[in-house]
C-alpha cells in the first residue's frame, strides 16, 4: 500500500502532463479515476508478455486489479 506521500507524488506528476492538450487530460481523468478505485497503473512497456500479446495496438492507459486487466 502506498504511503500518502508517495501518492501525492504520484500525482503531482500525473498534473504536470495534465495542460498539454485535451487527449492527455482524458487519459489523466483516467488514471485517477483507476487509481481511486484501487486499479495498479502500468506503463505499456511494463506489461507481462501474455497481456501485451491480448492487447491489439498500444494502448494509452493499463491497469490491473485483482488478475483483471483494464486497457
């Protein structure tokens, strides 16, 4: 479980991308919204080779929670 800290960096990190332009703000609504729902974020190049190989493209947000992938 992540400390507050760690979470708050986390997003401070997720804002600093949040006024690029309209898609990035979507995909950052996104990740935390999934994050709120306990949903681990994965970075496409940090999925396990069966999950990438289900996957059709590259897709911009990737999480797991309880063996159920979301992307």
């Amino acid at each position: 479980m992540k400390t507050p800290t760690e979470k708050r960096d986390r997003l401070v990190k997720v804002r600093k991308y949040a006024s690029k332009d309209i898609h990035t703000q979507y995909v950052v609504r996104a990740y935390r919204k999934l994050m709120k729902m306990g949903y681990k974020i994965y970075s496409y190049d940090k999925l396990p080779r069966e999950v990438k190989n289900k996957l059709s493209g590259h897709p911009n947000v990737c999480a797991e929670k309880n063996g159920k992938w979301f992307s």
